[in-house]
C-alpha cells in the first residue's frame, strides 16, 4: 500500500495529495499529508512505518544523486505458461502499468551512502507483492557480482510476500541461486547488510533476508516464513501477542537491530565503514587511554 491508495479510487496528481489529510491505520490519527512526508512517511505520532516504494526508498537511502539503475530492462518471461484466475503474462503486464512501467519488483543499481560505494537491490512491494521471481533473483545476483568486482559492500532491502508462485520452481531456485552469491560475498569478506521492511515473509526470509552479516528491521515490520493463521492452525495454540513482529524477532535473537527509517542511512554508513575497516570511525570507537598506551608501545 502506498500513500496513494490511503485515499482510494484513482490515483491523485501530486498537486491533490499535497493538500490531503491522512489517516494512521495504527493510531488512527488524522493528519497533513505534508506532515509524514517530511517524515519519510513515518507517523509522526505513534512512529508506524508505512509502506512505501523502492523509488522512494532510495531516495532516503542513498547520497542524493549517486543512484546509477542497473539492469532495469530484464523483464519476465513466462516459462511455464502460468494460468490461474489471470494468465502470468496478463498479471506482468499489469504490474507494469501500475507501477509506472517497472519491469520487475527489484530496482538495483550502483550508489555512495555518506560517501561509500555500495551496491543496492531494493524489493517494491506493489509489484506482484514484491514476489521473488527470475528476474528479481537474478538483478540481486548481478548486484553481488558487481560489488564482488568493486570491491564494496551490498544492502538488500526487502518488502516481499515470498516466492513467486506463477514461476514455481523457477522461483524457488532464486532462494538458493541468490544465497550461493553471497555465500561468494562472504568468502571475498565483503559486508551484505539485510534491512527487512514490512512485510518480508516466505522465500524472501528463508533465504537471503536472513543471511545479512547484519540483519535490520524497520519497527513493527511483520517478518515471517509462513503466515499466521497456517501457523495457528497447524500447532493447534493461540499465537503470543508481537508474534512475527520486528521486536519480536529482536528478542528472540533472529534480528540484529531495529532501526527507524530517518536514522537509517546514518546506521548504515556506520556499519559499512566498520565492515570496510575504514579508519575514522574505528578510531572513534577505540577509548583514548588505549589509544594512548597503544602510542606508548
Ligand atoms: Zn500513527
């Protein structure tokens, strides 16, 4: 859901929604359009995170224009000839026009975070749910290929219902194809850094979501393998209260860290330069008296 659905019906000029009131689905408060999008779309009342898309990600993300798209023409094919209520071509097609002429639910590229080189891949969940298909698994595959060759790190950003059920075990291969790339990313010691949004769920968290160096979660994000009411229907008990929530996730040790979105690019400028080894910031973490008694020797 993205800020233009909130209001329903068609979609709105920019013009219109700027003059718009909205209303937080958690706290339920009315407020200015203007007043979350000076927020990154975060509730400025009760700090809901609401979904918003890879473009829009980014540009929060990243230094303000160092975004190089890379490989934004694959598009999908229909391998399988996939018909269920819809035909996969007729849902491809879709899927491109309203989301503005995309041509997958990953947008990839190079780009500086704070001045560090650092390859991107980022899920949009309007596209098919954000589902993990052949061309969603292959741009990730391609991202780590580039900063293998670059020598920098890799952030996925993830916002996906799972696997792409119309590509079937074209889909599924993505999971392992994709952790083997960063399996290679790993032995090159290169970082990966995971930031799961809501929701990640399936495929997406079975594989590479949760192979992150670090793994970070936006707050309140529902983060999962299967669904609740499968769960709850298959053990039998009432599921606890936060089950599959990032702060859940937290206290249970699956999640490294829950971050709010306007300190995220600061967080994770942090953390490249510690995984580069990049001097500044190490040295500003080491106490001065070992500093010193490190001089000494
Ligand atoms: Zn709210």
């Amino acid at each position: 859901m993205n800020f233009g659905n909130l209001f329903g019906g068609k979609k709105k000029t920019a013009q219109e929604s700027e003059n718009k009131w909205i209303k937080c689905p958690k706290c339920l408060s009315l407020m200015y359009f203007k007043e979350v999008e000076a927020k990154q779309e975060v509730c400025p009342k009760c700090n809901h995170h609401f979904r918003i898309n890879a473009s829009k990600r980014i540009a929060f993300l990243v230094d303000e224009g160092s975004f190089l798209e890379q490989d934004a023409s694959l598009t999908p094919i229909d391998p399988l000839k996939f018909s269920d209520k819809k035909s996969y071509k007729k849902r491809i097609e879709e899927a491109k026009s309203s989301s503005g002429g995309k041509n997958s639910a990953v947008m990839s590229g190079s780009c500086t975070i704070e001045n560090i080189p650092v390859e991107i891949a980022v899920f949009d969940f309007s596209f098919m749910g954000g589902s993990l298909g052949s061309v969603e698994g292959e741009k990730i595959v391609r991202a780590i290929n580039r900063a293998i060759k670059k020598r920098c790190g890799v952030i996925i950003i993830s916002a996906s219902g799972g696997a792409r059920m119309q590509e079937s075990t074209y889909s599924l291969l993505q999971m392992s194809k994709t952790s083997a790339a960063l399996n290679k990313l790993h032995k090159e010691g290169l970082p990966y850094i995971s930031i799961l949004t809501d929701p990640t769920m399936g495929g997406v968290s079975a594989s590479f979501a949760m192979l992150g160096d670090i793994i970070m979660a936006e707050p309140g994000a529902l983060i999962g393998f299967a669904g609740q009411r499968v769960i709850k229907q298959t053990v039998g008990v009432d599921l606890p209260e936060g089950f599959q929530r990032s702060e859940f996730l937290l206290d249970h040790g699956l999640i490294d860290m829950i971050v709010n979105r306007m300190e995220m690019r600061h967080s994770v400028a942090n953390l490249l330069r510690l995984f580069t080894k990049e001097e500044r910031v190490v040295s500003q973490l080491i106490p001065q008296e070992i500093k010193e008694e490190y001089h000494q020797d």
